[in-house]
C-alpha cells in the first residue's frame, strides 16, 4: 500500500512539474525559427524580413513598421517578432538566425567590439527612460536617494550610463547609493513592496509605477540628458551586402513610422497594445503624460552623441576597445525624406498578433 502510495505521489508530482513548465512558457516568445506560421506568408509574396524586438516603447517603431508593411503592396514585408529581454535576441544575431533587431547601443557597441558584423542603422526613439521613486519617500532631487536602493535593469544598459551621468554631474561617489539590477517586469512589484526605493528603467514600467499609484517619477532622462539615446536598430552586414534595398525599406519604415507616431500618438497606443500584450490604457499614458516623455523623431544619431556613449562605457569597464564611430554605424540607408504612412486601423484585428500567434 505504501508503495503504491508512493507511486502515484510520484505521478502527480510529475505531470504538476509538466504542467508549470507549459505554463510558464506561455507568454515567452517562441524563436523565429519555429513559427510556421508566418512562413506561409512568404511563399510567392514579398521579401519578408524577422525583426527582434522587447515590448518596450523605445521598440514602439517596430511594430508599427510591421503593421504599416501588411498594409502596403510595395517594398519589403517587415515581421515584428517579440521577445522579453536582450540575451535571445543578441544570439539570435550571432548565428544569424535574425539578420535584423533592436538593441541598446551600448550592447551594439560590445557585439560590434567583439567582432559580431552588425551595424546601427537608425535609432528607434529618443528619450523614454525615467529615475521613479516610491510615492511615500519624501525625495525630491538625487541627493535625497543617497543611502537608497535604486534597482537599475542591467550594468550593461543606457540606464546604467544614465545614472552615472548623474553621479559625475552632481559630484556623487557610487558607493553612496546602494545599486541592485532587477529584471524591469519586477521593478514595479519590488517598489511596492518596498524592496526597492526607487528605479530607473525604459517605459512602459515607469508609467505603470505611477498609474498603480506606487511611484512617481523624480527624473525624466531627457530632463538629464536632452536627446537620450538608449535603443537602436542594427542590421546584419550580410544582409546590408547582399539585400541592400530591404535594409533600406526597413530604416525607411522605422523612420517613418517614428513620424506616424508622433503625429497620431492615441492611435499608436492603439497599434501597438496587441504586439506588446500590454494595456492600451498603460501606452497611451507613456505616450501622452506629458508627450515628450518619449519622442520618435531625429533617429539619426551624430557622431558626437555615440562617443559620448562609448566614453562612458569606456569608463565603466563593459567597453575595452574604442571602435571607430564609422565602423559602428552605417547611415547610407537614412531616408532624405521622411514621410508619415497612412495607416488603416480598421484592419488592426485582422492583422496584429493574436495572443498565441508571435
């Protein structure tokens, strides 16, 4: 009896393993590789290109440029394909499974120091990241966080440069903070809970922490550093050799779609809730309280502006080598013009992502 007991404890304690395994891989992104569905598109159409992107809205212009493509019967058909943090994303460009994606450019930076042939080819966005501190702390300037515990999303983020910006701006040492990293999916839990005092990271995670009524923002970046740059798309260059007009429908498209959204900001909220899977509600507060929180315009960075970025990553150690800014960027594909598409929203059901689809 006790052995049977045993045994069938021992089934039950398996399929519960099974059944949280499948349960925690619902919402991650399934590789590129393994959705067939879309392949099915392809067939007799279009080029169609795989481009990686995080669901945070220094992404925002990768959907769109998606959803502006099926909607287009010229050029290249672009697929927005999400994942949920930067690690599969930069493998996937290694092995080139993805010729395509965005990431921070500090991270183009080190792929590109260690030899991975990538190239940025536009930025995404300008601004979007902000310094939030609990609702019931009493601060009101860095100084009042000294002593603190302030989560930040990676050592290797713009993030990261963006608060030791603020260290040599105002005269502070490191060690007077106390600096944790947190995924951003918990930063706003850990507020709450008070685990954490404050935390700076990319939208959409700072608004949630103001909208859940946990905290409020102390910082916006581009109070701090006018013209912000964390994210950037990069391109394989066996790509940009051997598709040149695809790479340049796509900068085209993200350039443009940067000028859709500006100009119809609501309407982007709309876009792009269902390729996030996140609350409209949550996007059209990033985009809109106050609207510059987060710009998608002037996306071709100057020289100047990526050795400030490398200068400071230099400092901190995660860049050893000073690449070339020429060797880093490939601009030929900027558009002379930019030109907002002209979007049907009435199709968004029909053509966005469903939930089990990417």
């Amino acid at each position: 009896m006790k052995k049977k007991t045993l045994v069938i404890t021992a089934i039950i304690a398996a399929v519960a393993v099974l059944v949280y395994l499948r349960m925690s891989n619902l919402d991650k992104p399934r590789p590129h590789w393994e959705e067939d569905e879309h392949k099915a598109n392809i067939e007799g159409a279009r080029q169609t290109l795989e481009v990686a992107f995080l669901p945070v809205t220094c992404h925002l212009t990768c959907p769109v440029t998606d959803y502006a493509s099926r909607t287009s019967t010229t050029g290249t058909e672009f697929d927005a394909l999400r994942f949920t943090e930067f690690p599969p994303i930069i493998e996937a460009l290694k092995s080139k499974k993805i010729l395509a994606g965005f990431l921070t450019v500090p991270i183009a930076m080190r792929m590109r120091e260690q030899g991975v042939p990538i190239r940025i080819c536009c930025l995404g966005h300008r601004d979007g990241s902000q310094l939030v501190v609990r609702n019931d702390l009493p601060a009101t300037s860095f100084a009042d966080l000294r002593g603190k515990t302030i989560a930040i999303p990676s050592p290797f983020s713009n993030e990261n440069f963006f608060v030791n910006k603020m260290l040599q701006d105002q005269g502070f040492k490191p060690e007077e903070f106390k600096f944790v990293v947190l995924p951003p999916a918990d930063m706003v839990a850990a507020l709450a809970t008070k685990t954490i005092d404050a935390f700076i990271v990319a939208e959409p995670f700072c608004a949630k922490a103001e909208l859940d009524g946990h905290g409020k923002v102390l910082y916006y970046a581009k109070d701090i550093w006018p013209n912000y740059i964390s994210c950037c798309l990069v391109v394989h260059e066996d790509l940009i050799r051997e598709k040149p007009e695809v790479v340049r429908d796509l900068v085209r498209g993200i350039v443009n779609s940067g000028e859709w959204t500006e100009e119809n900001r609501l309407d982007a909220a709309k876009l792009v809730s269902p390729y996030f899977r996140q609350d409209e509600k949550l996007l059209r507060y990033v985009l809109t309280q106050p609207p510059d929180r987060v710009t998608y315009r002037n996306l071709n960075p100057g020289d100047s502006e990526l050795e400030k970025i490398q200068e400071l990553g230099m400092n901190l150690g995660f860049l050893k080598v000073k690449v070339p800014i020429d060797q880093i960027i490939d601009r030929r594909f900027m558009p002379d013009s930019i030109q907002a598409p002209k979007l049907d929203l009435n199709r968004l059901e029909e053509l966005a992502p469903k939930e089990q689809g990417k």
